[in-house]
C-alpha cells in the first residue's frame, strides 16, 4: 500500500491514497475530486442539463455554464444562471 504525503501551505501535514478513475485511471486525492471528474469528463452527452438562458448553449456543470457566461457574454457572478 503506498502512502502519498502532501505539505500543505499552513505546515499541516495529510496523508491520502490515491483514487483512480476507473474509466481512465487517472487519479484523485479525494472522493469528491473524483466525483467532480466522472461527472464532468465521463458523463454522456445527452445530460447537459445547464442552458445559457443568453445563446440557448447547453453544459454538463453549473461550473461550465458560469465560465461560459464570463467568456461569451463578459457577465460576473451568479445572476444569469
């Protein structure tokens, strides 16, 4: 079993197993990393469940809908969501 130690910024110390994908194996330092990853990279196509209510634009995560609002239409925040 191999241990990966992490240092973070503040002097913490944390230790943690690495998560692998099980479609590509690439792996994760926690079960919600590895969540996010499945979801946004592995998820089919037809479940674009976020539209931009500007262009009509379908995306996979309110994340990928914020950063299109930004890019696109150069709107901050959350009030177009």
């Amino acid at each position: 079993m191999r241990v990966k130690v992490d240092k973070l910024e503040v002097g913490i110390m944390r230790s943690f197993e690495p998560l692998p994908c099980p479609i590509c194996q690439r792996t994760y330092s926690s079960p919600g990393n590895l969540k996010q990853h499945l979801e946004n990279i592995h998820m089919s196509s037809n479940e674009l469940n976020f539209e931009c209510r500007i262009c009509g634009n379908k995306f996979k995560s309110k994340w990928y809908l914020h950063k299109h609002l930004h890019r696109a239409h150069h709107i901050r925040g959350r009030k177009e969501t």
